[in-house]
C-alpha cells in the first residue's frame, strides 16, 4: 500500500479495510493482521496502526480478543451504510473538484451520462 501525504496515514489504513470489506475480500469473522505485523508489513509507526485499528473497534468493524487477535465483525446493514458513506464521499469530491474547474450541474450530468455510456459499451465490447 503507497500513503497518500495528503491524509493522515490512520485514516487510510481504516479507509483501506473499509474498502476491502465492501469489495468482500474481507467477510466477519476473518482475522486481520496484528498491529505489529501490519506496521512491519507496510512500514508504518506502530502507533498509527495501533490508533487506525482502535478507530475501527469503535465503529465496530472489528474486535480484539486477547490472545487470539483481531477479527472483522461487521456485516449486513452495517456493511452497506460503510457503503454508502464511502459512495457519498467520493460523489462530493468529485462534485467539488468539478465545480473547482468552473463546470455546472448540467455540464457535470451530461459528462457524467457521457462517461458512464462509454463505460457500459465498452464493458458490452468485452463480452
């Protein structure tokens, strides 16, 4: 994983467990790496790891059970409202970016239209 300087290094570990978990690499139930294992692996201040999977204990996406480690625990509903505020998220950034370049909400949904219709015939070019 490359960090991002623009966001703090704690936010983008949660961000990146978030995204694995709506994609479904990660299912409950499944163990996570330990704190100290993930800060080897990516080269991250234990620290950062330590506070990124506290965070995540208290969203409930995960639980730490001493002597065994760190499991996913969230799932069904929840699973789709992380969804829906990562969705959220990306649709304001980019609705920010755009209006930052001078484009209105018109010229945004006939982009918008325009790029999901080359998406779509390309994605029917491959089957």
């Amino acid at each position: 994983m490359v960090f991002d300087t623009g966001q703090p290094i704690y936010r983008q570990i949660m961000d990146d467990y978030q995204k694995q978990l709506v994609r479904g690499e990660l299912q409950p139930g499944d163990k996570i790496p330990s704190q100290r294992e993930y800060a080897q692996t990516h080269q991250v201040n234990p620290n950062t790891v330590q506070r990124a999977y506290r965070e995540m204990e208290a969203m409930h996406m995960v639980e730490t059970i001493r002597g065994q480690g760190t499991f996913v625990r969230v799932g069904g509903a929840e699973l789709q409202r992380i969804r829906m505020d990562m969705a959220v998220k990306v649709l304001e950034y980019f609705i920010g970016e755009m209006r930052s370049l001078g484009f209105n909400r018109e010229d945004i949904l006939q982009m918008t239209a325009r790029a999901l219709g080359q998406k779509e015939a390309e994605a029917d070019d491959r089957v």
